[in-house]
C-alpha cells in the first residue's frame, strides 16, 4: 500500500485527467474498427482508471463512469 497527499487543486487535477482518460476510452470502445485484443487492452487500462477515480471522487460521480463488463 502507498499513500501520498495532494492539496486540492491537485486533486481536481487528478480527477480531471482522469476523466478525461476514461472519456477517451469510452468513446474508443464504440469505433468498430478497433481490434478485440485491443479493446482488451483498453479495458484493463479503463479499470485502473476507474478504481483510481473512485478513489478521489463521491460515487454519485463514479455512477457517470461505471460501465458494463464485456464479454
């Protein structure tokens, strides 16, 4: 476990770069013309994203990101 402590400008930073990752990620999953494997990829980067996000943001933000699993 790591820690680390960040004023509050830095963190709406961090969760605006996070957003606007996950944002990026969720518009990529619907471009058809991107590979199985690497929207697999993608996927695994996008819960990372998230579980971070979750941690510095309310969960009535959190509901905005939250996605289905694929399948």
């Amino acid at each position: 476990m790591l820690g680390f402590m960040v004023n509050e400008k830095e963190l709406k930073e961090l969760e605006y770069l996070l957003k606007r990752e996950m944002d990026e990620i969720l518009f990529d999953f619907e471009d058809e013309r991107i590979d199985y494997v690497v929207k697999r990829a993608m996927e695994e980067r996008y819960i990372i994203l998230f579980r971070l996000f979750s941690r510095v943001t309310s969960p009535a933000e959190c509901v905005r990101y939250t996605r289905k699993r694929m399948h």
